[in-house]
C-alpha cells in the first residue's frame, strides 16, 4: 500500500514537473526588479535576485502535490489572490490547456533544512515552486508569495491585467519555534468573529501560536460542561459594568479550527489561584480569602484566591483541564498563576506543583506566568516571563524554557507615547521602535537555548471592540512577529521602518485601525 502511496506521489510530482518545463516562454518584456528589494516582513533567512520576472494573471493556475491539506492551501492561497487581485486561478485543474505560468506547491521528504516550518521559494519566468518539509512549512512560504504579489497591476503590459512579481530564490525558516500574541477576552469580551480578524492577520505575518486569556476577576469566558454556572454567573461581568459574554464550546472549537486552517495553535490560559473572583463567585466553595464575594468590574489585580488546602478545588481543576484538554488540539494549558498576592506562599507552591500533576495527567504541557518559577516543577512546564528577570533566571537555571513577554517591549496595551487614545502606563510607553529594537536573544543573560520564542500581550482594561484591539496591536505587533522569526543579523530599524511603511495597503485592505505613529513615514 505504501509503495502504491508513493507512485502515485511520484507519478503526479513527475506529471507536474513536466507540465513545468513545457510551459511556453512568453515574450512579455516584463520589467525586471529585484527581489532583495521585496520588503517582507518577517526579512528572510536568505534572498538571492535573479532579475527577471514572473506574471500573476488569468493564465496562472496552482498546483499542489501531496496531501488534502496541501491542497487546502492551495485553495487558500487561490482565495487570497482572488482577495487582492481579484483574479480566480484554478487549483490542481483537470487539464493543463490555457495555462502559461504555474505556481506549485509541494512536500520534499528529503528537504535538507530541519526546521519544521523552512520552506524554499524558487520563482522563474514561467513558474513559482514552493517546497518544505511539512503542510505548516508550505503555509509560512505562502504568505511570502502573498507579500511578493504587488497591490496594484501592471497592466500596460498586455491588454489584460498582470501582477508581476520578481524572480529569485528564498530560503526561510524561524529563529525561535513560538511566536505568539495573546489576547485577554475578559476585561473586555471580544466575539468570535473579532478573534478570527486577530488570527487572519497574525497568520500573515508568520505567527503560529495564539494565547487566549479566557478567565479571570472580571468574567469566565468558556462554557465548562460539568460546571455550568461558570458562564451562567461568571460570564455576565466585564470591566466597566457591560454585559461581558461567553464562548460555547462549540464556538471555542470554531475559533480553534479557523486557527489551525491557518497553523497556528490556540493555548487556553485558565488563570489561579488568583484573577478568580468570577470562578469563586459562581461556585463560593472555591474561594480562599474568607471575603464576601461580589461581582467585580473593576481593574485592580491580586485580592482573589482559590482554597489551596481543599480536595474539592483540585475535583473542580480536574474537570476544568479535563474540558479544555479535550476541547484544544495543541499541546500547551496555561494555568496563569500571576498575582497571586493573597495566597500564601507556602500554599501557592503546593498549588502549582499540584495542578502541573492534572495538566500532565490530561496529556498536556502546562505553561504559567513567571511567578511559578519558585515553585517545585519540571523542566517540561514553561515559564512565561512578563515582569520578573530573576523568576526566568531561576527557570532557565533548572533547564526550564522560557517565553519571553517583557512588558516593557512586548505589551501590546501599554500607550504608544503621549498621545495614544487608549492604553495603561505602568510599564512605561511603548512606542513602536522600542517594540521592535530589543533582542530577544539574550534578553536578561537567559540563554538562547532555554528560549522557546516571543508572545505579544493585549489586555483589554481600556478598550472595549475590535477597532481599538487594532490600534493597540497594528502596528506593533508586526515587529514582535518580525523579532520572533527573524536572526539579529538580519534585522535592522532602519530596514524595518520601511518595510512597515510598505504594510499600509495590506492593512488598508484589511480595514485595520492601526496607530498611525510619526515614527513611520506611511505610503
Ligand atoms: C498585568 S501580565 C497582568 C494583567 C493585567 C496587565 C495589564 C500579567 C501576568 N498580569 O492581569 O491585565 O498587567 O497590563
């Protein structure tokens, strides 16, 4: 059976390969550009010019060799070209007539570069072949060929119109292999339809991971079958005093499957033993700081805790992990854990070490803010530092991996500078060049080795829908994408600036709100 797999693989690769090299040469006399000179974001491993130039137009069709999942994006790809350009390229057609010029899209089991995400991108005159390891590969160098498709047509070329697109070869592969944002959908809820305008966007600019903050004081915002007035009490709060909001499971697993179109991975963060007023309020057996219990809608952080010492919390945690485990096909829980400034130490300890033992039970690797650091965990579980050098020293020192979400770098709310409409202070303004020059690769002497990538933070304390969320995160976001993927040789604010200039008619087309700071000359 293997061996028919693989004929008929080789047969269609063979099939493809000739359609290739018998397509006609066309004598358009395009003009010839660079493709060093392309301005992507994230900047590339490598970029040779080969000076000529391919046309995208109605005689353009996709192919695809392998998987369903390759053809998906295939068909991905085909829906975006129709987005920008407005032409229908035809993906695997029956017949090869009317086509002249053909991007192909394929797996390389004896791809030489490890990385799970490398791709190759290899344009000629007459055909585009994109080729990785892996489908994940292949959707990073899509967005590359997205990027390399100009906004507008050269159509004094022909009589039809025609995007050209320089020819060359890339080769590509991520620095760190987690690069995510994280959005809190508490303070203030955001819909369903909201999150998948965040994920599109962050597929774009080469993101593979999401990070949705889902419980918290103010509001739990997951349904949870086995204790259902999680989302019944605690899903009605939010800051300010509206009416907050809650995902079904069933609309969780819609924002989980859009994600993984677009291979990124959700990781579902159920913050404890503090940020639980909501959870305690719904279920009062939970509380552990002997206060009245009283819905919050406020923004001050560190006054609720979970009972430490009770068995029936640990039942509650079980079923909670149970669901999301379940309910989430990536291999991370986070569990929070920051803040906790009512729990005694002692009892923190004993909780975090005790609630790693569920999410491993569940199947999952947990990951906590970096206050979990001091407790005693393994090297399996992440430290997600935000605030404290010395709680991600002290995990790399036990050969933990460490994310990295330095507030004042990578916090998407914190005011751009003194003119920003929304935002929060307490870690300094975050213009948008400070956002991007920093290096992550030996930020607080953590070494490389122990760094699992980048995450971008949005809490939402200020802001209250989707248009804010994009002021707040476009365009700093991009560079946090930018930083996750691309080597400090290669990256450079000068460059950088221009490239982000460049970015306006995609963000444009996107109908994105971005903060349009004076650092940036925009087009
Ligand atoms: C700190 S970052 C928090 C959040 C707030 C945020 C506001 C972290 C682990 N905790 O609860 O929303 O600051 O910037």
């Amino acid at each position: 059976m293997r061996s028919y797999i693989r004929l008929i693989a080789f047969l269609t690769l063979f099939t493809l390969l000739s359609f290739i090299s018998c397509a006609k040469k066309r004598n358009l006399n395009l003009p010839p550009t660079p493709l060093t000179a392309a301005g992507l974001i994230p900047h590339p491993v490598e970029i040779k010019s080969t000076n000529a130039s391919f046309p995208l137009d109605k005689f353009t069709a996709i192919y695809t060799a392998g998987t369903k999942e390759m053809e998906d994006i295939g068909n991905f790809l085909a829906e975006k070209i129709t987005f920008k350009t407005g032409l229908r390229l035809k993906v695997n057609p029956e017949s090869a007539k009317n086509f002249e010029s053909r991007i192909l899209i394929q797996l390389d089991n004896d791809f030489t570069i490890e990385n799970e995400e490398a791709y190759k991108l290899k344009i000629l005159q007459d055909s585009i072949i994109l080729t990785s390891k892996t489908p994940s590969g292949a959707f990073r160098g899509i967005q590359t060929l997205r990027q390399l498709i100009p906004q507008q047509s050269n159509d004094t070329i022909a009589d039809y119109s025609i995007w050209v697109l320089p020819t060359g070869e890339i080769t590509d592969y991520p620095q760190f292999e987690y690069r995510s944002a994280m959005l809190d959908v508490v303070r203030h809820f955001f819909s369903v339809e909201d999150v998948k305008k965040y994920i599109d966007v962050l597929s774009y600019y080469k993101f593979n991971t999401l990070h949705l903050h889902l419980t918290d004081d103010q509001g739990w915002r997951i349904e949870i079958k086995s204790w259902p007035k999680l989302t019944e009490i605690g899903g009605k709060t939010q800051v300010g005093g509206g009416t907050g909001g809650f995902y079904t499971q069933e609309q969780y697993r819609d924002i989980v499957n859009h994600a993984l179109e677009r291979h990124i991975t959700i990781v579902p963060e159920i913050d404890m033993p503090g940020h639980t007023n909501a959870a305690s309020l719904s279920y009062p057996f939970l509380n552990g700081n002997g206060k009245e219990l009283k819905p919050y809608t406020g923004t001050k952080v560190g006054f609720s805790t979970f009972d430490c010492g009770k068995d029936t919390v640990y039942a509650f945690i079980d079923d909670v992990i149970g669901e999301m485990a379940s309910l989430t096909p990536g291999p991370y829980i986070h569990i929070g854990g920051d803040e906790s400034l009512v729990t005694k130490k002692k009892d923190y300890n004993y909780f975090i070490s005790r609630v790693e033992k569920i999410v491993q039970k569940h199947g999952k690797i947990m990951i906590g803010w970096d206050e979990i650091a001091n407790a005693t965990i393994g090297e399996n579980t992440i430290v997600h530092f935000w605030r404290n050098k010395n709680n991600a020293q002290t995990a790399a020192e036990k050969g933990m991996k460490v994310i990295l979400s330095p507030a004042q770098k990578a916090y998407l709310d914190m005011k751009y500078d003194e003119n920003s409409k929304y935002g929060l202070t307490w870690a300094g303004y975050v213009p948008v060049n400070t956002a991007y020059r920093w290096s992550p690769e030996n930020y607080a002497e953590i070494p490389i080795d122990n760094i699992l990538g980048i995450e971008a933070p949005l809490w939402p304390e200020t802001i209250t829908n989707i248009g804010e969320l994009e002021y707040l995160a476009f365009p700093r976001v991009i560079g946090i994408a930018e930083l996750a993927w691309t080597k400090q040789e290669n990256r450079n604010w000068k460059d950088y600036r221009v490239r982000l200039a460049n970015q306006t008619a995609y963000l444009k087309s996107m109908n994105i709100n971005y903060y349009p700071t004076k650092l940036i000359d925009w087009k």
